[in-house]
C-alpha cells in the first residue's frame, strides 16, 4: 500500500515540473504574463520561438512517459490482478497529467495536458497513439489549430484504442476507460478554445 501512494504521488510530482514555465524564467519572462498566458509548449513556441518551446514540449511528453514506465517497473502486483503493473501505469498516467494541470509551484495552474497525456498514453499503448498523433498532423496541417487538433485526436483516441487492442480483452477495457477520462479532460480544458472556434476568434498558430 505504501508503495502504491508512493508512486501515485511520485507521478503528480513528475507531472508537475513547469517546464514550459521555467523556460520563461530562462528567457527573463514569466510566460505566464504573454501570448496565451498558458504554460504549455504551445505557448511558448509563440512567444518564445522552437528554441525554448520544442525542449518544453519534448520535456512534458517525457513527464507522462516517464511516469507511466517508472511504475510499472517498480509496481509490486503482477498480471492480472488489479495491482498488477498495467493497472499502475494507467494511474500513473492520470496523476501525471493531473500535476500539469494542477501543479502546486503554480498555485495549481497549469497547462492543458495534451502533451503528458501524449507521453503517458504512448508508454500506455504506443499503436494507438501514434495513430492519434498522426491525426492530430493532419487535422493541424488542414487548419492550423493546435485546439482543434488537440481535442480531435483525444476525442479519437479511445475508438483507436478499441480497434488496435481489441485482441486483449483483459487490457482493453481499463485502456479505453483511461483514454477516454484523458479525452474529457482535454476536451474541458480546451473549452474557452472551442468557444472561441465556434465564434471565428481562435487564433491559428503562428510562430515567432
């Protein structure tokens, strides 16, 4: 039990590292303060340019993955038991993305999770999420909406998930639960941008 909280509250805390927000301090910003006001690599691509935002979004991909490996390894149950190391992989995957969206260091105001939830997914179930990523390429290349992109691909995710794995009936189902809590999640926080999409007002990304 003590190791389970253990690594449960060892992924919040490597979830959330700002780096998006460090990045700014390196810079002489608080990037929290310009462009979107998010500390996301999206946003720090815009204000700051790839120097700073590809590390930023690099680092958070390795938060979620990272997270998700560490405990599996370190998980103490095996197969198929409810503590076994797939089950703590997919907790540990939604309390990664949960410290990015609410890190303590930032008065519990985050990012929008897309990029953790990328990392934890694909240590998860790297098939499927490459497809989603692939389709999150196609849909930024069409319209050049990072929001867009972003909520369709998660929304996506889940039916992938079902397609790809469906041969593993006793893995499949926490899988697709756990995509689909990060599909909501995503889809919430990107609702002042859909609003924005609806009214004509998002901006398309652009790049320094």
């Amino acid at each position: 039990m003590v190791i389970s909280v253990a690594l449960l509250f060892a992924s919040y805390l490597l979830g959330s590292i700002p780096f998006g927000y460090l990045a700014g301090r390196l810079a002489g910003i608080d990037i929290r303060q310009t462009g979107s006001g998010n500390v996301g690599a999206t946003n720090v691509v815009r204000v700051l340019g790839k120097r700073y935002g590809y590390p930023v979004f690099a680092l958070d991909v390795l938060k979620g993955f990272g997270a998700v490996n560490i405990s599996m390894l370190l998980a103490p149950g095996r197969p198929p038991e409810w503590n076994s190391p797939e089950i703590f992989g997919i907790f540990a995957a939604i309390f990664s993305v949960l410290g990015h969206l609410y890190p303590p260091w930032l008065k519990f105001k985050g990012g929008k999770g897309v990029a953790t939830s990328a990392g934890a997914l694909l240590a998860l179930t790297p098939p499927a999420t490459i497809i989603a990523i692939a389709i999150w390429v196609i849909v930024f290349w069409m319209t050049r909406y990072v929001s867009l992109a972003s909520v369709v691909a998660a929304i996506v995710l889940p039916f992938v998930v079902i397609l790809v794995r469906s041969h593993e009936q006793n893995k499949v189902r926490p899988l697709v639960y756990s995509s689909a809590c990060v599909a909501a999640v995503v889809v919430w926080r990107h609702r002042s941008n859909l609003s924005r999409l609806m009214r004509g007002t998002e901006p398309r990304f652009t790049r320094k």
